[in-house]
C-alpha cells in the first residue's frame, strides 16, 4: 500500500468509494466532492487530500486540514475506506498518516466529528481502537435523533 497526494484523476474514484459505503446522503457526497474540488484546485485551500493506493487502484482516502482560529489543531474532515477493502488496514494507515502530517505541519490536536446513528457504529468503534476519546456530544445536532460526535486526540501526548 502507498499513501500519495490526491490527483485530478482520483476524483471518479473517491466518489464511488464514498457512495459505496452507504453512510453519506447526497448531499454529503455533493459536499466530500466539493472539498475535494476545492483542495485539488488550490494547495492553499487548507485541505490536504491523499489517497491509499493499492496494485488495483486507489482504496481509500483522506482529507484534513487546519482549524482556523486556532493555534495548532487540526481536523479530520472525511476519511472513506471502499467497504471490499474494509479491515485490511487501509483506513488505520490513512488516520496515522493524517496524524504525522498534522505533527509535521506543527499541529497539536486533531479532531474527528461524526454521527451517532447506528449505521456509524464500525466509525465509532474505529476511532476509539484508534486512541480517540469521545470528548463531546451535541444531541440532535444533525437531526432529531442524530448526535454530533466528536472524537479528540493530542498528538503530541500519542508520541510521547
């Protein structure tokens, strides 16, 4: 496996991946496809983009990027894994490189926010195996019934 940049030419491909893992709604997906537009079309956007690739094509991809107003601390905006490659270790080399790239860029603190629902479960059960805490819950944040998750790391702390 090789974790790259995102090129234009992985777009088709980040968008089957993110359709395919039947979490998103359509305008999610819109919103995955527009940051990636965003951050391929402008290396100063704030969004870093790469994509894990394997001998058939890429399998998995991440963005993150800083928080503005703050001093150090970084967000993991999408990371997608094709569900046929899910559990080969594809999504836990895309967040520990995010981790070591927030570190390089002098970042402190990375964040991940996602949903509550049922269908989020394996999500949540990775970030936590991961060494992410759950370190805040806003109830009925996307929906009635859908809480906002938010998972916390200081990665300064992970290296020590």
């Amino acid at each position: 496996m090789k974790i790259r940049p995102m090129e234009p030419r992985d777009r088709d491909r980040v968008l089957d991946i993110v359709t395919a893992t039947g979490n998103f709604t359509p305008i999610e997906i819109a919103t995955a496809l527009e940051v990636v537009d965003e951050g391929l079309a402008d290396p100063e956007s704030g969004y870093f983009l790469f994509v894990a690739e394997e001998e058939s094509g890429v399998a998995g991809y991440e963005c993150h990027g800083p928080t503005p107003l703050t001093d150090g601390t970084y967000d993991l905006y999408w990371i997608a894994v094709d569900p046929q490659t899910q559990g080969s270790g594809y999504g836990r080399a895309l967040l520990r490189f995010a981790e070591e790239d927030v570190l390089r860029r002098g970042g402190r603190l990375l964040l991940i926010e996602t949903s509550s629902q049922e269908s989020y479960g394996a999500t949540i059960r990775f970030y936590e195996k991961s060494g992410y805490p759950l370190v805040a819950r806003i109830k009925g944040f996307y929906r009635p019934g859908d809480d906002k998750l938010i998972f916390a790391r200081d990665l300064r702390e992970a290296e020590g």
